[in-house]
C-alpha cells in the first residue's frame, strides 16, 4: 500500500477544510465575497501547513530521520539549512548534475549532495558534487549524509575541498538529540 508522508496528509486535511467551510459559507450567504473567503482560508491553511511541516522536520530524531526516504531527507536538510539562514533550491530529481540543493547566503553559493543512507557514503558521491560545482557555477561543495563516510571518499574529498557532514556533524549542526 502506498503510504502518504506528512506533507501530503497536511496539504489534502487543509484543503480539504478551507473547501468545507468555502461552501458552508456560499451556501449560507452566496456570492463573490464567499469565494473570497474560501480562498483566502485556503491561502491561510496551505501557510499553516507549510510551518507545520517545518516545525515537524526540525525537532526530527535520527531514529526517524534514518527511515526516511532519500526525498524526504533532502526535504529535512532544506528545512535545516533555511532554519540557519540559506535560501535553498531543489535540483530536478533527475539530470541533477551531482547536487541535490543549492544553498544561497552573502553571495556565496554551495551545492549539496545528500545521502540517506544505512552504510558508509563511498568515492561517487563525492565526484558527483565536485562535479555539480561548475555547473551550479558554486562556490564550494558538500555531501550530507546520516551515516559515515568511506575513507576513499574523504581522501577524495580533502583533494577536491568538499565538505562533508557525517551523523555526528548533524548532529552538532542541527542540535538533534536521540
């Protein structure tokens, strides 16, 4: 059975709300101003659910980060970074070039690469983003992951000066507790 993640189930409870009392309104008074404000309870409860759905990522532990699909881990580190004061743009899912965010902040940009993932993050991940550089035209580069990294990787990395953020510097960056 295909299982919804919060997000959905947020977006469809309030719109599906903002469209029941949109009518129960219409019904009761008719006209433009009940569209108006069907629309703009509508505004306001996709709002509501966009702070939801930050707030429920960043008090996330790493037992449920850990079961997190690769898209929702990258919804998780959007929500982080932002909450530290970068503008965040998702890559396509596919043709990404190597990165799957681009943080912005004072003029420099930064790609990212993230990794949910249950083992050591190996040497790709880590050519895939220093070769996202160029094409994002960044400044510099990283691989998140929830987990560790192989030593080829962070070999790779120190030549290539890429960043990487293993469980225990997200843990520090991002105050989780278990």
């Amino acid at each position: 059975m295909y299982r919804f993640d919060l997000e959905l189930w947020i977006w469809l409870l309030c719109s599906g709300f903002a469209l029941y009392k949109g009518y129960q309104y219409y019904l009761a008074r008719e006209g433009t101003g009940a569209v108006g404000c069907a629309l703009a309870a509508s505004c306001a409860l996709v709002f509501l659910a966009g702070r939801i759905r930050s707030l429920y990522y960043l008090q996330l532990s790493f037992k449920k980060i850990d079961r997190m699909s690769g898209a929702a881990f990258e919804r998780y580190l959007s929500q982080q970074f932002r909450r530290m004061g970068y503008r965040v743009r998702f890559t396509e899912a596919s043709h990404d070039y190597g990165a799957d965010l681009v943080l912005k902040k004072r003029g420099e940009k930064i790609v990212v690469q993230a990794k949910r993932y249950d083992k050591n993050v190996g040497l790709a991940a880590v050519q895939e983003v220093v070769g996202s550089v160029a094409y994002y035209e960044a400044d510099r580069a990283m691989v998140v992951t929830n987990s560790g990294f192989t030593k080829s990787a962070r070999y790779l990395a120190r030549q290539n000066e890429v960043e990487l953020w293993d469980r225990e510097e997200i843990r520090k960056r991002f105050h989780i507790k278990d």
